[in-house]
C-alpha cells in the first residue's frame, strides 16, 4: 500500500505511536494531520521509553521523512523544545518539516484556554490538555490566526503578533483574563521561531512529490474517533477532524491517493477530560484496569477513565473511518480477568439500540448491554503468533472482529516494538 492512515477508534492513547512506529518499518514518509501537542504518543524501544507530541512517531527510524502537517498546530515553543530533547537522546532531527501552512499556537492562545476552562460552569468544563488547541483551531477558522510561513518574514510576523496580542488583551483583559506582556512574549516565541525555521517547508509539494513516485506514506492520526470536532461526543471533543477523513485536508493529498486505513483500538476502553463514556467502570474493575495498563495521560498525566469495550461505539468509529484493518493494543492488560465484557448495544430510556446517538446527553443516560466471554488467564506478553494466543483470548479477538465486520492486521501484546505480531 503507497499511502495509508492510521486513527484511534475510541478516545485517544489507543497506542498509536507505538504502531505508526511498527508500522514505519516499512515507510519512507510519516505525516501528522491534525491536532498538536494534546497528542502523547508513545514509543518504547529497548529500554528507552520516547513520548512524542508533535513530532511524527516515525522519527525513532532513522532515514525516515517526518512532517508536521499543513492540518497540525503548532506551538513554536514546545516544538522547539521537543527537537532538542530528541536531538540530546541521539534522536537525528533532520528528516523533519515543518508545513509552512500549519498554524501556530500563540502564547495567547494558551492563555486563552486556561481561561476558559477555569470560568466555565463544571458541568461544562472539557478538561482539555491546556495547550491552546481549541484558541488556536478558532482563530485559523477566524481567519485571523498566524501561519509558519509568516516566520520567514520577521517584520510581518512580529506585527501580526502583536496585533493579535493586543487585539487578546484588548478583549479577554477586561474579563478578567492575565494580560500578555507582548514584548517579552515576542521575544520568547521568536528565539524558538528563528530554531524552527531551517525546517519550515511547503510540505504540499513534498507530499505531492512522494505519492507521485510511488513512495510508501504513513499518515499519523492524533487523538481519537470521539473526539473528533464533528463526529465525536460534542461539545466534549478537540478542536479537529481526528477520523481518517481529515488526513487529506490536513495533508494536501487527495482523497483517491489513500489506500488504506488502519484502526488502532485498545482491547477495552479509556478517557481523559470529561464528557460521555458509556462503558465506563468507575469501581475495583475500572482501577484494575488503570493499574495493569498504566492508564496515565502520557501529555498532562492524569488518570485516564477506563471500562469495557464498547462495539457501538467503534462499530460507528469503523464506519466513519472506513477502517479496512484493525490493530488491537493492549490485549495483555485483560490477561488476569475472570471475565471479559464486550457492550454489543445501548439501552437509552428504556429503548434498545446498536447504533451511536448524535446527542450527548442521550449518551450519559445509556445503560450499556454486555456480552460476556471468559477470560483466558494466562500471560500473553510473549506471543509471537495468532497459534501462541489463549484459545478463550482468539476468542475475544474473533468475536470483536465479527461484531466490528472488520479484519485484524495486528495484535500488540506490550508497549515494545516485539511484542507485535500480524494476524
Ligand atoms: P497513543 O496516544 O495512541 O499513541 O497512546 P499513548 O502512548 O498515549 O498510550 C498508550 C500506552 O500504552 C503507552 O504507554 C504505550 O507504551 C502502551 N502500549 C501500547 N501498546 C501496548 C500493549 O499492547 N500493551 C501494553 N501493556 N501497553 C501498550
Ligand atoms: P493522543 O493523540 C486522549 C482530550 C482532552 C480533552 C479533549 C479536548 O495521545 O491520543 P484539547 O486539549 O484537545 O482541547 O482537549 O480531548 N484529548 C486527548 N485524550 N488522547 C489524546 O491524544 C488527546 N488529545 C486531547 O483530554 O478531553
Ligand atoms: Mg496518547
């Protein structure tokens, strides 16, 4: 396959990075899309564990193009601050670009973000990662936010910047939000600007160049289906289009170009930020489930909801996504249970359903309906092969695959890169 993209199926951290960097064995270019440095995907090689957020997950293959999709926003700041960490772990930094048509995250923007969360009413908050994601993606919709390309005329730039600054000063100071020094912000923001500009490219032709010659491309989706802008649980959501959808926008390759899409799904399911999880198990199960699979935002830290999987909802993701193979992570975390659950329908005030309600409040009323298997327990951390998994675990996998009527292409056992087979 010449290009392919890969997405989360449920609600982020479903060990993206950790396929992208699998599957980059046989890539020549990773692109991110969309999103920014909310994502924490991470790589465990050996005994060295990387987490990227910005920078394409096939940057740990040396040789490897990487690019920053025109479709990502980015924080000149942190990107900045992600290559010298690489750079300082022996991480070779020069296959990267930058798009010249991303749009950047302003210290305002962060600002911004903070406010909104701390103001909001709790019932309303999102629980966002704080990066500026959602200011950001409003002003590239408001058609007034600042772009990479800028970065190469430092006059240009520096009065967009402070525009912006005192337009954001002028309208959120009075409400009570922090006032932005613009002098010191600029001159921060532009010492990471000056770094970043070797690398800031117009990333279309690149792409375009790639997919013309036949080369093999990797598109790397951030986040997941549910918190994807438009078909996630809104307003609980980023601020993005994270289905494989929003890898051509993102991207400037044109929908007839992909040639496959890959779903990364997690055996059982987890959340961070607030919002509608219907299969959620806030009991000793749920913290089980946390313990085993270290569910610990891998961006801001906190502990990610966890419960069972749920068929509705991915059997949708499948849908939306167009997923032509599925990549089951973290089978091993369910090698202790008894028993393990699969939720095949909602029940909604009393009414059964199998198919995924647009309302969110609907969402929070849904009682969901199990299907329950045996557990297997046994260690599967050393399967090498499908003929090495537990009968009642191939079980699982054949019956998540029936319900989802989509094929599986891998199954990871643990976070390393050996601990992955195909089926
Ligand atoms: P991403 O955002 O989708 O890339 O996922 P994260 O990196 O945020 O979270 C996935 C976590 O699970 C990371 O700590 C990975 O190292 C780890 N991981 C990935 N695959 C597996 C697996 O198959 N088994 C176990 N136990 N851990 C895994
Ligand atoms: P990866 O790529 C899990 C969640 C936040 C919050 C909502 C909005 O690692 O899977 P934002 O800061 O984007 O405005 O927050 O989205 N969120 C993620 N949850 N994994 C992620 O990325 C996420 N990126 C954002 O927790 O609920
Ligand atoms: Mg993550």
């Amino acid at each position: 396959m010449s290009v392919s993209v890969l997405v989360g199926m449920q609600w982020g951290d479903e060990g993206k990075g950790k396929i992208i960097d699998v599957l980059t064995r046989d890539a020549e270019v990773v692109i991110r899309y969309q999103g920014g440095n909310n994502a924490g995907h991470t790589v465990e090689i050996g005994s060295e564990k990387f987490v990227l957020h910005l920078i394409p997950s096939g940057i740990l293959h040396p040789g490897t193009d990487c690019i920053i999709g025109n479709g990502v926003v980015v924080d000149p700041l942190e990107l900045k601050k992600e290559m010298e960490n690489l750079v300082a772990r022996g991480i070779s930094v020069e296959k990267l670009q930058v798009s010249s048509r991303c749009h950047l995250i302003m210290p305002w923007h962060k600002l911004l973000d903070a406010f909104k969360e701390m103001k909001a009413d709790p019932n309303k908050k999102i629980g966002t990662t704080m990066r500026g994601i959602g200011p950001a993606y409003t002003s590239k919709m408001a058609r007034t936010g600042l772009r990479a390309v800028e970065i190469l005329d430092k006059q240009r730039f520096e009065q967009h910047f402070r525009d912006e600054a005192a337009s954001y000063n002028r309208t959120f100071g009075p409400l009570g939000a922090l006032v932005l020094d613009a002098d010191k912000a600029f001159a921060e923001v532009w010492e990471a600007c000056e770094y970043l500009k070797p690398y800031i490219q117009d990333s279309v032709v690149t792409v375009h160049d790639a997919v013309k010659a036949g080369k093999k491309v990797l598109l790397e989706g951030a986040q997941g289906a549910f918190l994807d802008i438009d078909h996630g649980t809104y307003p609980f959501v980023t601020s993005s289009n994270t289905t494989s959808g929003g890898a051509c926008p993102g991207t400037g390759i044109p929908p007839r170009a992909v040639d496959c899409v890959w779903g990364v799904i997690k055996a059982y399911t987890t959340r961070v930020g607030e919002g509608p999880f219907p299969t959620e198990l806030k009991n000793a199960e749920g913290d089980a489930l946390r313990n085993k699979g270290g569910e610990f935002g891998a961006t801001t830290g906190r502990p990610r909801r966890c419960g069972w999987l749920d068929i509705v909802a991915c059997r949708h993701s499948c849908f939306i996504n167009g997923v032509d193979y599925l990549a089951v992570t973290k089978l091993d975390v369910l090698d202790d249970l008894d028993e393990v659950k699969l939720c095949t329908a909602y029940k909604i005030d009393g009414k059964v359903t199998e198919y995924f309600p647009a309302d969110t409040e609907e969402l929070n009323r849904v009682e969901p309906v199990y299907e329950t298997m045996p557990g297997w327990k046994q260690n599967t951390t050393s399967a090498q092969c499908w003929d090495d998994l537990p009968a009642n675990a191939q079980k699982y996998l054949l019956r998540m695959a029936e319900l989802l009527e989509t094929k599986i292409g891998i199954i990871s056992v643990g976070p390393k890169r050996a601990q992955t087979f195909e089926r």
